[in-house]
C-alpha cells in the first residue's frame, strides 16, 4: 500500500512539473501579480528596475511585454482610458474595449499588426499589465495562447520586492 502510495504521488509530481516546463511563470512579488509566460517564449529585455520584462516568440514574429506600476492616485479605469488614447492616437484602429473596476482589455489593429492589451488592479494603488503583438495572420493561432494570457494573469498575495530573475521561458 506504502509503496503504490509512493509511486502514485511520484507520477502525480512528474506530470505536475511537465506542466510546468512547457512554459514559464512571471511572479511579481513586489507588485503582486503573475502571469504564465507561453512556452518558446524568449527574455528580450528587463526593466532596469526588474518591474518588467520583455519576451519575442521562437520565430521572432510575437512580442509581449509584462509590467507594473504605481497608478499615482488614479483609477484603473482612468489609466487604462488613458492608455486607449495613446494606441488611438497612435494610429491604431481599436476593435475591442472593456473596462471594469478591476480590469481592462483592448485590442486592435495597424499596418497588419494586432495587439492586446491587458491591466489588471494590483494592491497598494498599482497595476499590472501586459502586452501582446502579432501579425494579422497569426490571429488564429493566438487566439488560444492568448486566452491562457489572459486567464493566467492575476494578483496574488502579498507586495514584496521587484523580481531579481526572469522566469525560465522555455
């Protein structure tokens, strides 16, 4: 019984980190927040202050950047407004918004380029976010990697200190 107990909580671990290895979790400890990083995803760039990261597809043709910051005293909702304007000032046709106390989404297209954009409310008057850009053609294939994004990135517990070390994007 002990040792089918044993072999059973083996397998139940190696499928636990299989899952795991298939793609990397960015953890803000300082912001409180996480987001699972898709598998083939590379760090491209790190916020000198270790509160962002940037990562590019395998095949170089998917960004997505990963950040937070401090609201100063704004709303989420206002921030985010703001933002909206910035991408439609930008020159970027803005197919969907949404908008709650909690969080935001938009997404929209230029020159054949999609992006989404996702702010999440965070503890102690901040926000998470991140940002995904992909070519038009590609909108089929992400749709499901950005829903796992999207489902993914969440506050967790606690305000600590900014990440010293990317997560392990496979």
């Amino acid at each position: 019984m002990l040792i089918r107990l044993i072999v059973y909580g083996l397998a139940l671990f190696l499928a636990a980190a299989s899952i795991a290895a298939d793609r990397g979790r960015y953890v803000d400890p300082r912001f409180g927040f996480v987001i699972d990083i898709p598998s083939g995803y590379a760090v491209t760039q790190q916020a000198d202050n270790g509160d962002g990261w940037n990562y590019r597809s395998a095949d170089g043709k998917v960004t997505l950047a990963v950040w937070a910051q401090h609201l100063g005293g704004k709303s989420l909702r206002t921030e985010a407004a703001e933002r909206l304007e910035w991408y439609k000032g930008d020159g970027w046709n803005v197919t969907y918004q949404r908008e709650t106390d909690g969080w935001a989404s938009y997404s929209g297209l230029k020159a054949g380029t999609i992006f989404y954009y996702r702010a999440v409310a965070l503890c102690d008057g901040a926000a998470g976010y991140f940002v995904l850009e992909f070519p038009e053609g590609l909108k089929p294939d992400m749709e499901k990697p950005t829903l796992r994004l999207v489902r993914s990135f969440r506050p967790v517990g606690g305000c600590a200190s900014a990440p010293t070390v990317a997560p392990a994007a496979n």
